[in-house]
C-alpha cells in the first residue's frame, strides 16, 4: 500500500510567498454610466404662459440604462413661493425602479448660433455625494428657478416663440466579474460553405434557369429568402407560369453563375476562375455587369459590394461606363467617387477620349452637367473649353461600344 503523508506546518494562515498551496482567484468590479440624451423642443412658449404654478408641459418618455425618463417644464414655475417669476425645469424617472443612480444635465440651447447655453451638468466634474439617486417612479432632479422669465423672454433662448431643452442621463451601473471557468472554442458560422455544397451537389433542385442555352439549377426556397425579386417571381401571385425552367434574359452566363454563387455563399466568386482572364479590366467588367444584376434582383449587399469593388478599381479606361452605370442604378457614392476622378486635369482629357465617355454622354446626358460643375470647382476651364476634336464634351466620335461582354 502507498504511504499517507501528514504535513505538520502551521496551516492557521497562508503563506505570503509565491509557493502558496492556496489557489488564487480574481474577480473585477467595474462601474460605468450608460449615456443617452433627449431634445425637447416647446412650441408656442406665449400660450403657454399662465398654465398656473405648479402645471407642467412633459416630453415624451425616452430610454437610458433600461429606465424611462421624461423632461417636465413648468412655464409658471414649480412653488408658489416664487410668483411665477422662474420658470422650473426637472427630469424624472418615468419608470419603476428604486435606487437609480444617475448623472444629469439640462440644457436651454441658444438659438442664435453663438453657442451660449445655458447649462446644469454632473458630467465632468467631481462630484461630493456622488451621483444623484432617485428613490422611486415619479423621482426629479432640476431647478425650481431654472430661469427667470423675464430674461428668458428677451434672450437668444426664445425663438420664433419656440424653445429647445436638451436633456442628457447617465444611468450608473455596476458590475462585477470573475474569471471564466470554461474554455470552449466557438468556429465561425459556416452557413454560406454549407448552402454552397447544397448548391454544387445538386441535391433537391426543383427550378433550372435557362442563360445563353445553358441550363443552371437551384432550390426555390433558398432564392426566395435571399431576394424579393425570386420571391415574387416563384411564389407571388403573378408567378412566372413555367417555373420548372426559367428563361433569363440580358445576362450573361458568367454573370448569373456569380449571382448564384453569391445566393448561397453569400460571398462574391473567384472572378478570374469564371471569365479565364487574369486582368483588372475583367474584373472591373465582372463587377459592372454583376452591379446591375444584383439591383435587378433586390441584393443589397452583394449591390454594395460591386460598388466598392468599382470604386477601388476606378481607371481611365472604365470611369465613363462604371459612372453611366452608377446612375442608372443609383449608386450615389459610386458616381461621386467616379465625377471626382474625371474631373481632375490630368484624367479628364484621357477619359475623353475613350468609347465609354461617349457612351455615357448618350445614356446619362444630365451627367455631363454634374461634371461640368465639378471640373469647374477645381478652377480648370481649360481642357473643356479648348474644343479641339475629340477634347470637346459636346464632340462627336465613331466606334462607340454600348456594352462590353465578358467573354
């Protein structure tokens, strides 16, 4: 049998070195306010005059730190002691709750533009008794002469008989905590990698889309969630009659094999694997094309992803058509970014001279004018107003090239 050994140590205190047999634990207390504010804005201030002492005007109640709190104005103030000679300002705990600690500040904003505002704040600097805590529903913190009224009425306050408080509440909460007593590593969603397997064995498609003669299956359910257009086209009341093979029109293959990638994926393809060109022309191409399709078929975020993917790949040879296309999908941040990049000397003349300028002045008209103001608020008139040639935005160049294909 082993041995049973017995320390005979003093064991009525730990010991202070670091060979403790004693383990140790941490726990850590942290105190913070959540923060949120609330504009409050009085019309009609006049009317409201002679209300009576102790009547009050409330805010909606609005939400800070889990309570509800709502502004109170008193036009004739809150005590009778004052004769209506302040007007009182408070804010209150709207909610239930005991022992809500919180900072407050209560702000008539000056309406003049100079930024005077009259102004009560806890926030940002020491306070004696520490935060202010409201006991029960009902509960005010403020000022029962916030203002006097006939300063009030003469002062940058007061406009178009209208005023504007601001209310900001940090709720004070505390809490604690201690280690973690697990380990459990937590991978990554994968949803997008499973739909994509789903989508590449084949398995219980029910609709195929004909493109270009070449024939694609997909699963009903899965389009429908991810877009509205495939919702109503499939289940809507004025559902495509055939939906066992359906005919897609003026897209083209790679294009629609990128849009069902992303469906299921939820991620954009390897571009070069589907055009088999290695070049930033075709992947700008791709994206262009790809841009068009996602707005047709409702897809926000694949839509915002070829937008930022255009505006990374920006270039003298595509800015035109990329910027057609921006507005006739109403990709606002795309055409800026495209206006700017034309609009700088050393681009304008060059992309001027390319097939997509030329298309972009047919198709977008209006745009031309957009442009114009932007080339004239750099303060550079001279390479539009020179009218050499092809140099001119009103001139006239053969070769146009409406739409570029992928392949």
């Amino acid at each position: 049998m082993g041995t049973v050994r017995v320390s005979t140590g003093d064991l009525s205190k730990p010991s202070s070195t670091s060979s403790s047999p004693f383990p140790t634990t941490t726990s850590t207390s942290r105190t913070e306010t959540i923060n949120g504010s609330h504009e409050f804005k009085i019309g009609g201030y006049s009317l409201s005059k002679g209300v009576g002492i102790g009547k009050y005007i409330a805010s909606d109640t609005f939400f800070v730190g889990g309570y509800a709190w709502a502004v109170y104005f008193y036009p004739d103030g809150k005590s009778a002691e004052d004769n209506a000679a302040y007007v009182s300002l408070f804010i209150a705990l709207a909610s239930e709750g005991t022992d809500v600690r919180a900072l407050f500040e209560l702000s008539l904003m000056d309406q003049s533009g100079k930024e005077n505002h009259k102004v009560h704040t806890h926030f940002g600097r020491a306070l004696e008794s520490g935060p202010y805590t409201l006991k029960y529903r009902g509960s005010m913190w403020g000022y029962k002469r916030f203002f006097k009224r006939t300063q009030l009425e003469t002062s940058d306050y007061l406009k178009d008989d209208t005023l504007v408080i601001r209310c900001c509440v940090g709720v004070v909460k505390s809490q604690t905590e201690g280690p973690k007593t697990y380990t459990i590593a937590v991978p990554p969603s994968d949803i997008g990698q499973q739909f994509g397997r789903l989508l590449e064995s084949g398995r219980g498609t029910d609709v195929k889309f004909e493109v270009d003669g070449e024939v694609y299956a997909a699963h009903k359910l899965v389009l429908a969630a991810r877009s509205p257009v495939f919702r109503a086209q499939l289940f809507g009341p004025m559902k495509d009659q055939n939906t066992r093979c359906i005919k897609v029109e003026d897209i083209e293959v790679p294009v629609f094999k990128a849009l069902l990638h992303f469906i299921y994926w939820d991620a954009l393809p390897d571009v070069e694997e589907l055009v088999c060109l290695n070049s930033k022309w075709a992947s700008t191409l791709m994206a262009q094309h790809l841009l068009a399709a996602a707005d047709r078929y409702a897809l926000e975020r694949l839509r915002l992803l070829c937008e930022a993917k255009l505006c990374e790949d920006i270039a003298i040879n595509t800015v035109a058509t990329t910027l057609a296309l921006a507005e006739q999908h109403q990709c606002l941040q795309l055409k800026s970014v495209c206006l700017k990049f034309i609009a700088l000397p050393e681009n304008l003349k060059a992309v001027m001279q390319t097939d997509g300028f030329e298309y972009l002045k047919e198709s977008c008209p209006f745009v031309i004018t957009e442009l114009l103001q932007y080339v004239a608020r750099i303060g550079e008139h001279s390479v539009i107003s020179c009218g050499h040639g092809n140099e001119s935005l009103d001139g006239n160049m053969n070769g146009r090239r409406v739409k570029q294909r992928l392949h």
